[in-house]
C-alpha cells in the first residue's frame, strides 16, 4: 500500500509536464490573439491592432461578389482624407462597394498582408488606390524599417509561410529576435495592451460598449479624429529659412508639431540617407504588392494625399530625391494619378495638424478622387 | 545572453535534454563546454582569463595537498589566494579609473576559486584530481554571471552523482518551478519597480518627498526581487543539469535585526564571508573580547561592501552596516532582557525590529545604489529632507509606471518576508490544478505582464 502510495507521488516525466504546459499555453495564446479575438472583443478600436484586426475580420466575411468593390489602402493620411460615407451619400448610384482598408500608424509593410489576407484569389478587387506620402520620398516621423508596432498591428494577420520573410524585413538580430518571439508567442505582442485593460478595466469596458454601441464593428463607420474641425489657417512660413511667420492657434500639441516640421527635428544631416532608406522600404512592400497583383485584372492606383500645409523646409524632397515612379516595376495594370491633382489641397486651411487634412479638406479631397473613382469606372480615363 | 531571454531559456532545455541522451562519461565535458560556450557570448578574452585563472588554481590546489610542509602549504595558499585577489582589485580599479569592462562574474568565480584553496589547505582530500570536472566548478554556467557562490566539496559530490545517474524528475521539475518562479519575480516585479525608479531618477529634485521616500524604500525591495528571480533562475537551471547551488535568500525582509538580516540576505556571500575571513579573524583575535568582535565584523563588512566595487560608495555602505551589526550584536543581551521576557514583547519587540531593519537596509543602499559620492549625497539630502524637494507626484509619471509600483511593492515585501501562507496555498491549489496548467498559466503571464523596457540584473555587473 505504502510503495503504491509512493508511486502514485511519482513525478510526471518532466518533458511532458514541461511539453503540456507550452502546448497549453500556445493554444490560449494562439485562441486568443492569432484569431483576432483579444483585438476585436477587448481591445476594441483602441488601437491601430483592433482596427486592422477588426477591419479584416469584417472584410473577408462580407464580401461583394463580380469584382464590384474598391479598395482604399493607406494610413491616418488617407484615412481622414476619404471619406466613403460621404461618398455613397453623393453618388448613391455608384455602383462599387467602396472597402475602405485605412489604419493610423500603417505603412506598405502592413497593407501588403492586409491585401494578401483579404484577397487571396487576386480578384476580389476592381481597382485597389493606395496612398503614397509623396512620390518622390521624403524623410518624414516614419519610423521605418524597424518599427515593432507595425510588426504588431498586422501580427495576426502574417501567415506561417511568410514569417521568415517578414522577420528578415527587420534589421538587425535583435529586432528580428524581438519579432520571431511575437510571431511564435502573440500574447506578448499585446502585452502593455493587457496591461492597460488590468489596469482601467472599467474604462475599458466602457470604451469596448461605447464601440459596440456606436459602430457594430462595421468598419466604414469609423469616426475621424474629433479635432478635424481644427484649421491651420493663418500659419504661413518662410520657405527659404524655414522661419514661422504665423502661428494662429493656440494649442501646444499642434504648435509642437508644426514646429517640428519646421526645425532640425527630422536629422536634417542625414537627410539623403533617411530618403535612400523610405525610398527602399517603400519600393521593396509597394514591389510586393505589385508582384501579387502580377497578370490580375485588378488595377493598381498610387495616389499621393495632400501632406504639407507649407513646403516645411526639412520634409519637402530635395531635388534629387528618390521617385518611386522610376523605381516600381513597370506593369500594364499600374498607374500613378497625378499629383498635381490634389496640390491645390496642400495649404494650411485644410490641415488640422502638419500631416493630416481638416473636415474642410476632407470634404474636397472625397469630392476630388469620387470624380476620378466615376469617371475612371465609366471608361473616361485610366 | 541574458537568463530572461526566450532564447537562452530555450537553448538551456534544449541542453539539458541532451544532457540525459548523453553517455555519463561525457557530461562533465560536456556541461564545461556548453559553460565556455555561454561564456564565450559574453567575451572571448575574458573567457581566456577564466579558463587561466582555473587552470592555475587547479595547479596551485594540486601542490598544497602534494607538499608536506605547512610552511609550503602556506607559500602555494598566499600565492593563490594573493593571485585572485589582485586580479580582482586590478580589474575593479580598471573599471573605476579607466572605465574598463568588467569580466563577467569574475568577482563570483574569484571567490568560488579561493573557497577551493582554503579548503584543500584544511584538507588535502577536497583536492580534485579530474581537471575537467575542477574547471567546471568556477566556470558552471548558471552560476557564473552572480552565483550563488557554491562550495568546492558540495560541488564536486553533486558533479560526480549526477554524472553517473539518471535523471531525477523530481529535481527537474523542482529546477522549472525555481526558473517560472525566478522569471515571474524579475520580470513582472523587479522590472516595474526599476521602471518607477527610473522615472524619479530622471529627475529627483522635482518629486515631492513622499515620492522620494517611497522610491528609497522601492529600491530594496527591488534589488531583492531582481537578485532572488536571478537566483533562483540560476538554481533552477542548475538542476536541470542535476546540480544544486545553495539558496541566497531565506525572507530577508522577515529578519527583526540587521545581523540576521545578513544571514537571509545574499546567504552564499555572507557565509563564505563568516567562514574563510569572519570565523578564522575571530579565532586570532579571541582574546581582544568586544574588540575583537567589533574588528572582525567590520573587515568583513567593509569586505562584502568593496567586493562590489573599490569605491567609495561602496566602502561607505560596509562601514555602515560594520556600525548596524556592531551595535546589534553588543546590545543583543540587553534586548533579551528588555523584549524577551514575555511573548507580548517578544512580539513588540518583533514589530519594532522589522521595520528598522529594512530602515537601516534602505539608508545603506542609499550608498550602494549610487556610483558617486556626490550622487549619494543628493538622494541623501532629498530622503532627509535637506535639499528642498519638488512638487511633483505621482502625475509625473506615465501611468502605466505608476499604477502598479504598489501592488509590486507589497508583492516584493511578501515572498521578501518569506511568502507566509504561499506554500500551503500551493499545496492546495496543487490538489486541483494539475501542475502543467500551473506551468502554463504562469507562462501566459510572463508573455503577457512583462514590460517592453526590462533592464539587466543588477548583481550582473558584479
């Protein structure tokens, strides 16, 4: 009795015991957060993550058969600069499903998987616009190539045969150490998330109702930042010193940022080394994109969206700066709209900060490229 | 590579699962080299001051059993002991003068080589004739970067069972709980508590002093959980590999005096402090009476404290804690008779006795923690009050920094002061849940509640 009792204490091997709690592990993590229900349930719209998250999940389970949708593709720039809503209000017989895949905080890195989850047989869409800060590349706040955020947001959303291309996109050792750890344990991807709904549940709870309340989860109902009713109108520079002339409004976080495209903030010194990397970064995942869409009827729109209120001295391209234009591969089904059509929005009354439009330029800007959508759809121009 | 990251944890199960697979005539060369490897992360050079040093010491160790004079015996011990000692104060002095890197535990494998010396002078049969099982001892990779400092003979006992035996599942298991218990310590308290301090660090003058207290005392707590979850990772992976290291902590923050305090506190230090300078001090001066034990109780502080580093700073902290157990243990009748009289004040006695004990260890870190004197001065100031402190408070920091320093705090004093109830709550909740999901849910929230800005283990740049 006794030695049966001592048998029954025995130890279970330790392997397995180690091999079932990491089994148990993986399947919370991989329930949890690869399938998207920790973004879409917890942490509802508080972030770019849940917003992507929740954007994809909806798009792929409401899909508009015959290749009648168009896919607007791009970051808080296009975001608050195209509206769909008002779109459809004003041309009620337009007869495409505008998906609107816009997320603050993405760049082509993430848009490449966003597509590619969203559109596996390459013909779901019949025209995909995707925004481009600015043909020829800028230094700009990006904080490419090794942003972990991105790498967080379209987590998810990266297949296992694309996870070595994707830690590879990551320089350095460390970084793509930092980022296998998060493919291969989601979970820790979202960990400050998590923290912040341990810390304020109530606030979170009530955010995540509020959402539920307020869009259904239905993408396209997205509000745009409450402050877009903000104008810049009034701030006016120097462009050849880059000195501010006119500072109208009173709000600090505005003003910081405004002063900072004005100032050394960008490393002016290594200016043409901050283009060069952009420059790589952006033709390597636009490539990929291209390459996907390669031999499809789907066709490929680069559009650049109004970013500067002023030709900000430390933004603007230099003369010789890289053009994606020239660095794409040439594909019959691509194209570039011209800049020029919306340059005219590029003044500081339809800004709200120093990179994203106001209500005012929103309202022109969905005006502007719904005219194009129309005209381009119905066989007037391509 | 560090013990918390995913793939130094990884790559030791690994390890050690081919440690079993392993024929037993192999393991010994085979954990020096997984330990060389490990070392080699850090810095080849230095890896070739290891490998010197433990090949001189095993030669010098190997003379003092051979000769049969006592006078000879004496010549080989100095010179080695004289040897580990220079090359320890030569780099200490490099690092403060020069700013030189300091080599990786060497301040841990020094000490741990003169244990050995000591010991084979005592007695000839601690000697070790295997070369290769003697190069192990300093360089064992678990205990390599901050101990614990392990005993020559304990070493070599457990080197030679587990090398004939085969795995002991119940160690195993032990060793993964000390390694998920360790993690949870440094990563979801330890970390948290460094992020708050290092906010107030930023910028002290401007916190209020309730801040400013409240970080002081923040900062024992977090040097116990950073060096207790370092421990008792290093414990655990030891055992892994069927090695058992002695434990650095028995709930310091539950010693009523600061010499017990010693006793709980960085134990494998203090211990081989009392036995190779205390105790042989004290036999020589036994006939000086009180001061006697006043003088070996403050070479050996001032030791413990300049072992950290040649600094002032350091010296400062020894010399007050020669002061706190000077006085603790000439007036340890007169407590007795005041506290011990009934169980009402030995518990009176018990109250008071906690809470000057962690006063006493938060003021000496104060010199401890600071790597100037003028840097110790100003927390000093700003603790007591004498420089005028700011008006900031908590608002001043991130929330996320801030929200949780407490709970950290309260869960740092608690397993500090020994995690009272813990075991027997463990044992029930042990009855229900098997001990894989438990192994399960503490990885969950390793992933989950680590911060994004962990920091190194304090005791690593010793």
């Amino acid at each position: 009795m006794a030695s049966s009792n001592a048998a029954s204490r025995q130890p279970r091997h330790p392997l397995l015991t180690c091999a079932l709690a990491v089994l148990l592990f993986i399947f919370i993590d991989e329930a949890a957060f690869r399938t998207g229900w920790y973004q879409a349930k917890v942490s509802v719209f508080s972030s770019s993550p849940s917003t992507l998250l929740t954007m994809s999940r909806w798009e792929q389970s409401h899909v508009t058969p015959g290749m009648r949708e168009i896919a607007i593709i791009g970051n808080s720039q296009l975001d608050e600069a195209f509206y769909p809503p008002a779109f459809t209000q004003q041309n009620p017989n337009f007869p495409y499903h505008i998906v609107r895949l816009t997320a603050p905080g993405t760049w082509p890195r993430s848009w490449y998987y966003l597509l590619k989850s969203l559109d596996p047989t390459r013909r779901r869409f019949k025209e995909i616009l995707v925004s481009s800060d600015g043909y020829k590349v800028i230094q700009d706040y990006r904080p490419l190539p090794d942003d972990f955020q991105e790498a967080v947001n379209i987590l998810p959303l990266v297949p296992i045969s694309d996870w070595l291309e994707f830690i590879e996109s990551y320089p350095g050792w460390q970084n793509r150490l930092k980022i296998a750890t998060i493919l291969l344990f989601p979970s820790h991807a979202y960990a400050a998330d998590i923290q912040d709904v341990i810390l304020h549940p109530k606030i979170r709870l009530s955010e995540y109702g509020d959402a539920y309340d307020k869009y259904h989860f239905q993408p396209w109902k997205f509000e745009i930042n409450d402050s877009v009713n903000v104008s810049l109108a009034g701030f006016a520079m120097d462009p050849k010193t880059c000195k501010v002339l006119a500072m109208p409004l009173d709000d600090p976080s505005i003003e910081g940022g405004l002063l900072a495209a004005t100032t050394n903030f960008y490393n002016h010194d290594q200016r043409e080394e901050n283009e060069r990397r952009n420059a790589d970064f952006d033709v390597f995942w636009y490539t990929k994109i291209l390459q996907m869409y390669q031999g499809s009827p789907t066709k490929i729109i680069f559009l650049q969206v109004p970013n500067m209120p002023a030709p900000f001295c430390n933004m603007a391209p230099l003369p010789d700066a890289p053009d994606i234009r020239d660095e794409l591969p040439k594909m019959p089904n691509l194209s570039f709209l011209d800049p020029v059509m919306f340059a005219k929005l590029n003044q500081p009354q339809y800004f709200r900060d120093e990179i994203h439009l106001n209500l005012q330029g929103q309202s022109l800007f969905t005006a502007e490229l719904g005219d194009y959508l129309i005209k381009s759809l119905s066989g007037g121009q391509s | 590579m560090s013990f918390v990251s995913i793939l130094f944890l990884l790559a030791a199960g690994a390890a050690a699962c081919l440690h079993y697979a392993l024929p037993a005539r192999f393991r010994v060369a085979y954990l020096l080299a997984l330990s060389y490897g490990f070392y080699a992360t850090w810095s080849l050079p230095y890896l070739a001051l290891l490998l010197a040093a433990s090949a001189l010491v095993y030669l010098a160790g190997q003379r003092i059993a051979a000769v049969p004079g006592e006078g000879q015996k004496k010549l080989f011990l100095g010179a080695g002991i004289g040897g580990l000692l220079a090359l320890v104060i030569a780099f200490k002095l490099a690092g403060e003068i020069r700013g030189m890197l300091f080599p990786l535990g060497l301040s841990y494998y020094s000490f741990k080589l003169i244990a050995y010396l000591v010991e084979v002078y005592w007695d000839d049969s601690v000697c070790e004739p295997d070369f290769w099982a003697f190069m192990l001892y300093p360089a064992f990779f678990p205990q390599i970067v901050s101990g614990p400092i392990q005993r020559p003979l304990e070493f070599f006992t457990q080197l030679r069972r587990q090398a004939m035996a085969r795995a002991d599942y119940a160690q195993i298991e032990a060793g993964m709980r000390l390694i998920l218990g360790g993690l949870m310590l440094k990563l979801l308290i330890a970390d948290r508590l460094n992020a708050f301090i290092a906010a107030v660090e930023l910028q002290p003058a401007s916190y209020n002093h309730q801040i400013i207290l409240l970080e002081a005392c923040c900062f024992t707590l977090q040097l116990y959980a950073d060096f207790a979850g370092y421990t008792n990772i290093a414990i655990g992976i030891g055992k892994l590999f069927g090695i058992t290291a002695p434990p650095n902590f028995a709930a310091p923050f539950a010693a009523s005096n600061i010499q017990e305090m010693w006793r709980r506190w960085h134990m494998s230090l203090t211990s081989w402090v009392t036995d190779y300078l205390f105790m042989p001090l004290q036999m020589a001066l036994r006939g000086l009476g009180h001061v006697s034990t006043i003088l070996c109780i403050t070479i050996s502080m001032v030791v413990i404290g300049l072992w950290h580093g040649l600094t002032c700073n350091f010296l400062v902290f020894g010399l007050c804690h020669a002061v706190f157990v000077s006085a603790t243990a000439l007036t340890a009748k007169l407590r007795r008779r005041i506290f011990g009289i009934h169980v009402v004040t030995r518990v009176i006695g018990y109250g008071i006795g906690v809470p000057l004990t962690f006063v006493a260890m938060t003021f000496s870190q104060l010199f401890w923690r600071t790597v100037t004197w003028a840097n110790a001065m100003q927390h000093i100031n700003l603790v007591f009050g004498r420089t005028p402190c700011g008006t900031l408070g908590w608002e001043g920091m991130r929330t996320e920094v801030a929200e949780p320093v407490m709970i950290c705090m309260a869960l740092a004093a608690y397993f500090g002061a020994g995690a009272p109830g813990l075991r027997w709550l463990a044992g029930r909740i042990g009855l229900i849940v098997p001990a894989w999901v438990q192994y399960g849910l503490a990885l969950l929230l390793i992933s989950t509640l680590t911060i994004e800005a962990g920091s190194s283990f304090i005791y690593g740049q010793f």
